[in-house]
C-alpha cells in the first residue's frame, strides 16, 4: 500500500468525483485538453494536500506566518509524501537577482575568490603578495622621507580597524580594549575616548571601529640620524604587531594635518605603488554588500540617464512643445521656463524652428547646458516685476536632478519615461568596485567568469583551472568546485547551458526559471519527494527535451515521485504511468479517461494516445507565400548575442521564428524587431530598443501588437467580459428587462465599478483585499455578497431566470447557448471557443488566468474586433498549455487573423505550428555565444535542406 497515491473522491473544481491509484518513485505525465481538470488535480488537489499537512505539522507560530490552509474538495489522500512544486511562476523582478544568486553558484564563487583568488595591482598590473611587518616598516620610513622634504614635523597614528562594517552593539569589545589598555578609538569616524564614555551603538545598524595604538611625531631632520631611525623602526614595529593582531592582519597610518591615509594589510598590498586591498572575505565579491558593490552604481551594474530621444520630438519646434517634460512651453510661466525663454534669446536659439532644424551646437547648449548666469525678469507671486540671478545647467542635467532628488523611484515626478537604463561608466556593469575585480583566477575576474555561458563556465572549472592551481589551493578549492561543478552540470542537463550567471532573473522566461529551480532540486539529493511540475518541456527546442527527460529520470531515480503535467510528446512517451483527463474542457471534463503504464497507453484509444502515436494528425494545410503586400526588412541586428542579423518578413503571411534555446529568438524579435516597430509607427517606445541598423517597409504596417503571455488584468476586477467587451451588451440586456425598466435601472446599474448596483464592501470585486504588512495582501471572499459582487436590489433582476451574477459565473460555452439569439454578444463568445477557451467562466478574475489561457484570450479580442487589416502581430510561444487538439483550434485562429490581411509573426518551438507556417526564420545554431546567427530564412521546405539546423533536423 505504501508503493501507492491513493485519492478517494476529488471534486476540485471541474473534477467529478475521480479515484486514482498513481505510483510511487515513478513519472507521472498529466494530459488532456486544456481545461480538463489537470492542474486541479495536480495542484490544487494532490500539492495543496501535501503543502496542508506540511504547514499542520508545523508549531503555532510558524503557522501564523503561512496561514491556514484550506483542504481541497477530496475524500481522502493515502500515502502522500511531502511536496514541493516546480512550477512556472515569474522570476524575482528584483534587479539584484541574476542566475548566478538564484542557484547559489555566485555564492560558492564568492567563496572561491576570498581563498584563492590571486589579487592584482590595478595600477602596476603586478600580483600583489603578503607584506610581513618587517615589509611595511620599510614602505613606511621611504614614505616618511618622502613627505619630510616638504614639511618640518610630521604627525601621524597608527590605528587598527578592529570592526569593519559590521552590526552589534560590541560592548563586551569596548570592556575587553579597555582592560588592555587601550583607550582612545574612532567609532564611526567620531574620536572616542572609553575612560570618559562608552559608545552606544544600534545593534542594528552597522559600525566601523578603529583603536588608536599610536601616535608619533617625527622631526624630518631626524630622519638622517642613524639611531633616532633605529628606535623609531623598532617602535613602528612593535605598534603594526599590535595593529595587526587586534584586527587580524590590518593596520591604517593616518595623518590627520595632511589628510592622508595609508592602509596596509599582512597579505595585500602592492609594493610599488602601495595600493592596498581590504582582507579577501566573500563579502567583498558580493555586489549586494557595500563593502563589494560598485559606489557608482550600489551593485546594479547600470544607472538612469536621461534618454535624449525621448525627450524631444524632433518635428517639432520648442514653442510648439518638441521639449516633451515642457510641451505646455509657449503657454506656461513659470521661472524656470522663463530662465529657458531668456537662455535662448542671448544665445540666438529659434524657439519657432522645428528642433531638427536647429544647430547641433545651439541644441546641446539648451539641452546640456552653458555653466553661465543668467539675468532673468518677470513677476513674482505678489505680481511685482523682479529679477533673478540664475545658472543654467540644462535641461537634461535639471530633469536628472528633479528625479534623483525625488523617490528614487521610476516614476518620481513623472520623469520615468524620458530615463533609460545605461551600463554603469564606472564598473562597465560589472556591479562591482575595483578592489574586487582587482582579484583573479587564471586571468578572470569574478564578473568575466558569470559572463561565460554556463558551457564555457564547466568547462573553465572542469579542464582549464585545475592545471594553474598548486596542491595547496587544489586542498582549498576541492570542495567549493565539486559543489559548483555539480550544480553547472544540472543546469546542463536541463537545457540552460547557454545562460549566463550575470543574467538578470527578471530576464528570464517563466520555462527558463522553472528549469533553474529543477535544477536546484537535482542538487539537493532528496529523495521521498512528491514534484509537481507544470509543462517543463515549455520553451525548449526538441533538441533539448532529451536533455530534460534524462534529468528527470534522475530525479526519479533517487526515489521520488514526478507528477507532471505536460502535452509535449517526447516528454509523455518517457512517463511510466499516464494519467488523461477529458473528454472535454470546462464542465465536459474532470473524468478520467485513461490511467495505466506508457505500454497500456499506447494501445488505448483515448484522444492523446492517438496524436502521440500519429493515429490522429493535426491538419496541415498548405497555403501559398504572399509576396505582393511588401516586405519588413530588420538589418544589422547585434543585440545580446545576435551577430549581425538581417531579415525580410514578407508581410501578410504566418511566420515562425525557431532555434534551439538561447539562440537569440527573443532577442529578434521581442527585445529589437517589437521595440522598433512600436517606435517607428507611433513616435515612441518606453523601453530599452535592442541594437540595429536599419529597418524597412514599416510604411505598410497600420499597428504592431505583442501578443504576450501578460495578465489581460492585474485585479480581481479585471475579467474576459470585460476586457472582449460583450459585457456592455449582457448589462444592456439586463437593463431592458420589464423588472429594471420598472426600478428605473439602467445598465450602470449592472456594472460592478460603479456605486449603486455593486456590493459597496468589497466594492464589486466579489473579494475584500486584506494587506499584512511585510507579508503578500491577501484576498479574502466577501462576507456580505458571497462573493457575487452585487448588493440584494441588482440580484433580484432577472433576465430568462437568470441573474447577473448567474451569467458571469457561466462558461463560454454555456454562455453561447444562452446568448444564441443575441450575434452581438454570441459572436466575441465564439472566437473565445475558437481559440480553446470555451471552459473558462465569464467572471473569472484576469490574475487567475495562466499565461498561455491570457494570450489566446487576446488573440480572441483581436479577431472580434470587426475591421482589421494590416497589423503585424507577434506571439511568444502560444502553444503554451494546449493540448494537439487545441493547437489546431490555435492555428485556425492565427490564419483567421492572416486572411485578414494581418502578419503573425511567432516564436515557437511546437513542430505542428512550424510544418503549417508559410514563412521560417531559423536562428542558431546553438544557444548562447554559440547562437546568434541567422541559418535559413525562406519557406518551411526549404530548411530540411540546411545542415547546421537543429528545425531542420526534427522537422
């Protein structure tokens, strides 16, 4: 029994009473079509359990923390194990987070920097060793003979920093240098002396402390005097010993007349130009510490700068608002624009010419400034003609000012929109400071090491370093490179191996992080475990599925349990027990059509085992590459790691864009061909345009439209209703009923925005938002509608023995049939079921959608929205979350949108939606540096023919 999952009635969601028998230690695939009840099952009902009886098990306290969890609608569970969840939600958006920090190899390199990293002088370019005492006594002399030839005496102390940077309130340190004798001390810059007070310092705030173990007074006459240098050598000796001990190997000589410092560390300082280097602690390697981080930048490696683009319309003149912060300029009267009218009348700057027009040199004087004073008339606030005295630094510096002296965030005083992000000038967005990157292993920095791919980084560590290191470093390092190795070749083994450590985690894509935490989960050894993963194949060429399933089966075979749920083929043929849900979506599915082992369903005739086992084929129809609506051309692409690419989409067609992951797909085409687009046709793009020559044929587009995998909304509010916009129909349909027309309701009454209808608790949202603090806000049914969003009045009308709440709870399907006899509305509800959607409710909240179900729900806005034509459309691998069957639904609706005479260009990896394209671009041929270059573009038949294509290969 205890070899067995047994669930006894699960009734979650849409599932209808199911019993399942899943065995332990094995592959456990979930299919079926989209909306047949998988993840309510594999979630919110085996996961859910498993994470409820966790966080029981835990103590009063730590439950306070987590919450009550509720138990899923399920008889009962047997012989669950504990379970964690691999799925694909969003990386930290933190820009501190990069791949490096998500998998703690940064870590684990931090630590191999601080103990056998070899340190360089930045200036000499020479390594720099340990310097005994005897070393620094003799730098110390030189210099004070040095400094003797332009002054008579010289003053200076011998300080050891014993505390550096560090919390506490270190009493029992100020009892202990006290008992030893030493008195005098600088505690947080300020000079302390502990026989008349101890410092009271925040435990929570961090501290430098600095004991005072000398102080000398050297007559520069003196210095040539044999013995007077003898003594003072011994003296100094005997005070760097004492330095050094009290602060492990530091000591500081400081001259407070001439404000000079010198520091000096036993292991770390550069004999001949004296550059010294802070002790090598992991600390120092870490961009989110300040003893680490760039101080230009605090560690993010890239600033915001005012973008010049963006704040000025160029067709424009400065009177007829080209300077965009000021396009009110003519009309507004305010000093600072009259300091600006005064600048451009004394420097002969037109303020009526179109700003193209202008000089370079009298634009860069308005922008950047002219560092002069200018005499500035006008009235003052009482309305008395005054002057006023101004410098004019420039607009662009003045706007940089005005945000920076604002939050600090984006949207300080409205300025967001003209910054843009630029690397740091001082660390080249290497995020750290120059102490750091003075410290290398065999020629790299710490920063040029997270810049290798992962491949490249294996390889580093597994070959080319070993052979540079001596036995005694070999010791050190054994087993900080078995950790780190160990985790490079799990990233590897999951298809990442063209990532980057420097990689942003914002950056990467919701398959992308959930392969980095699988990742994670190969390395932590455990066995005993129930995953839950959801599509792992997601955004992986089927190259790289091989890679995966491998990684997978080692995770089995430590001796746990893998639920997956997926509708990739390779990735079900290596499952060892399949689990199909159908037949239908919505409230036509949650039954159990098969279960059994990969050998039973071969033989079985449910709906997936016959697309696996090509019994049922997507149609695939061939249809003729339009060439006469013109052509896009993008040229001389360089962005990320694309090299040099040009391409030509000829316009009115299904284009696919394909190659193996980190090839450079998105960089194309979301990150450079998207961002041009937008830019070239409406003026403007708030975000970062990648890097390329030229673009044409834009002229023959009316609109550019990313269809991402974004929230359609980010409240509870939000829902498809609304956002297709049928809604407005269904209120209108309310409104005229016998019932509302007798009340005086007319359809304002029926929205949940707005006051009178609604539920004025929650104020139509059907949730009451409870925000804790440091903890996520929670949201929580309303106790006074339950949950219906309307108040009792609104609910009591109805329209053929339904409510406005009934309707919105109603499916798409469901609603088809009760709106037949109105096209207004029936009409948007069947692109809805066009595109695989006819199990989802009419109210459902937009932040309950998954990423694939919010894009097709844009898609289906698209194609109810009556005229459309020449619009180019760009999807990010739609195919997310659909089932073969729903990809031919998806494909449908995609042409739908073509013989509108529309351009649909895609990122996608699904070989089905690749053969039925008329148009390919294939990037590769590998991911990474190796990626980046353009193998073939042309039609589908063609790439079988390229060798180096990996599409070619499996097409």
């Amino acid at each position: 029994m205890a070899d067995y999952i047994f669930i006894k009635g699960a009734r979650e969601h849409n599932l209808k009473n199911i019993d399942l028998k899943l065995p332990k230690n094995k592959v456990i695939v979930i299919t079926g079509l989209s909306g047949s009840g998988k993840s309510s099952l594999a979630y919110d009902t085996l996961y859910a359990e498993g994470q409820r009886r966790y966080v029981e098990s835990l103590s009063a306290y730590a439950r306070q923390f987590l919450g009550v969890m509720s138990k899923p609608d399920v008889d009962y569970i047997e012989g669950l194990s504990p379970a964690i969840s691999i799925d694909q939600k969003k990386p930290s958006h933190n820009p501190r987070s990069t791949v490096g920090t998500v998998t703690e190899i940064y870590d684990y390199l931090r630590l191999l920097f601080a103990r056998i990293g070899r340190p360089y002088c930045p200036n000499c370019k020479i390594e720099i060793k340990g310097l005994s005492v005897d070393e620094i006594v003799k730098i110390l002399i030189s210099r004070l003979e040095e400094l003797s030839k332009g002054n008579k005496s010289l003053v200076f102390q011998i300080f050891s920093p014993v505390v550096r940077n560090k919390k506490g309130e270190f009493k029992d340190l100020f009892a202990n240098l006290l008992s030893k004798g030493y008195r005098e001390m600088k505690v947080a810059g300020k000079l302390v002396d502990l026989q008349q007070e101890t410092p009271v310092l925040a435990k929570t705030f961090k501290h430098t402390i600095e004991v005072i173990v000398d102080k000398l007074e050297v007559e520069a006459q003196n210095l040539k005097d044999k013995v007077y240098l003898s003594n003072l050598k011994s003296r100094l000796s005997a005070s760097l010993e004492q330095s050094m001990a009290l602060s492990g190997g530091l000591t500081k000589v400081v001259f407070p007349v001439l404000k000079i410092e010198w520091s000096f560390s036993e292991k770390m300082t550069c004999p001949k130009c004296g550059w010294s280097l802070p002790e090598l602690e992991p600390r120092l390697f870490s961009f989110n510490s300040p003893l680490g981080a760039c101080p230009r930048c605090k560690g993010i490696g890239y600033i915001y700068k005012v973008d010049e683009d963006r704040v000025l319309n160029k067709n424009l003149s400065i009177n007829e608002g080209g300077i965009l912060p000021f396009a009110n300029f003519y009309s507004m009267d305010t000093w600072y624009i009259r300091l600006l009218k005064t600048v451009a009348e004394v420097e002969g700057i037109d303020l009526n010419t179109p700003i193209k027009d202008l000089p370079r040199e009298k634009l860069e004087l308005f922008l950047y400034g002219t560092g002069k004073v200018y005499r500035v008339y006008g009235k003052n606030r009482f309305g008395r003609e005054t002057v006023i005295f101004e410098r004019f630094n420039g607009i662009i510096p003045d706007l940089e000012k005005r945000f920076f002296e604002g939050e600090g965030e984006l949207e300080a005083h409205g300025l967001g929109k003209y910054f843009v992000e630029k690397v740091c000038p001082s660390c080249q967005g290497a995020r750290l400071r120059p102490e750091a990157l003075s410290v290398k292993l065999k020629g790299f920095n710490i920063s040029e090491l997270t810049e290798l791919s992962i491949d490249e980084l294996y390889n580093f560590f597994k070959n080319e370093l070993r052979g540079e290191l001596n036995e005694f470093e070999k010791e050190v390092a054994k087993l900080i490179l078995k950790e780190i190795e160990s985790r490079l070749s799990f990233l590897i083994n999951v298809g990442l191996s063209y990532l980057t450590l420097s990689r942003r985690a914002a950056s990467l894509s919701g398959g992308e992080a959930q392969r980095i935490r699988l990742a994670s989960q190969l390395g932590t050894g455990l066995s005993g475990v129930l995953y839950v993963l959801d599509e792992p194949s997601i955004g992986l060429h089927p190259r790289d599925i091989k890679r995966l399933i491998n990684s997978l089966h080692n995770l089995r075979d430590l001796g746990n349990t893998l639920v997956i749920v997926e509708h990739d083929r390779d990735t079900i043929l290596a499952a060892d027990h399949v689990v199909e849900l159908g037949p239908g979506s919505g409230r036509q599915g949650g039954r159990i059509t098969f279960q059994g082992s990969r050998e039973e369903f071969e033989k079985s005739d449910c709906l997936t085992a016959r697309y696996v086992f090509g019994r049922k084929k997507i149609k695939f129809k061939k249809r003729e590459l339009i060439k006469s609506k013109g052509f896009l051309r993008l040229k001389g692409v360089k962005h990320n790691n694309l090299k040099n690419v040009s391409i030509e989409i000829p316009l009115g067609n299904f284009v696919v864009v394909t190659g193996v992951s980190g090839s450079g797909k998105s960089s194309l085409v979301v990150e450079t061909l998207y961002p041009a687009l937008k830019y070239y046709l409406t003026g403007y793009f708030e975000g970062r345009i990648g890097e390329f020559e030229t673009i044409e044929g834009y002229e023959n587009i009316k609109r550019v439209y990313l269809v991402d995998q974004s929230p359609i909304g980010r409240t509870p509010r939000s829902n498809v209703a609304t956002y297709i916009g049928f809604f407005d129909e269904i209120r209108e349909l309310f409104a005229s009923t016998v019932e509302a027309r007798a009340r005086g309701f007319t359809k304002s009454r029926f929205s949940f925005n707005l006051k009178g209808g609604r539920c004025e608790k929650c104020e139509g949202a059907g949730v009451v938002k409870i925000e804790m603090q440091f903890l996520s806000d929670v949201y929580v049914k309303c106790d006074l509608c339950k949950g219906k969003r309307y108040n009792e009045e609104t609910l009591q009308i109805k329209y053929k023995g339904k409510t406005i709440y009934d309707v919105l709870e109603m499916t798409v399907e469901e609603a088809l049939e009760f709106f037949s006899a109105h096209p207004q509305i029936s009409k948007k509800l069947e692109f809805l079921k066009n595109v695989g959607l006819s199990y989802i409710k009419l109210g459902q909240p937009a932040p309950t959608f998954s990423g694939g179900e919010s894009q097709r729900i844009k898609i289906a806005s698209e194609l109810s929205k009556a005229s459309i034509s020449n619009n180019f459309y760009i999807l990010d691998e739609p195919t997310t979350g659909l089932h073969f069957a729903d990809i031919e639904k998806l494909l449908n609706a995609l042409y739908s949108l073509v013989d509108k005479g529309n351009t649909v260009v895609v990122i996608e990896h699904n070989l089905d939606v690749i053969k039925n394209a008329q148009y390919i671009i294939d990037l590769g041929p590998e991911g990474g540096e190796a990626g980046g270059g353009l193998l073939y573009q042309g039609q589908v038949e063609g790439i079988e023919g390229v060798k180096e294509s990996w599409t070619g290969k499996y097409i």
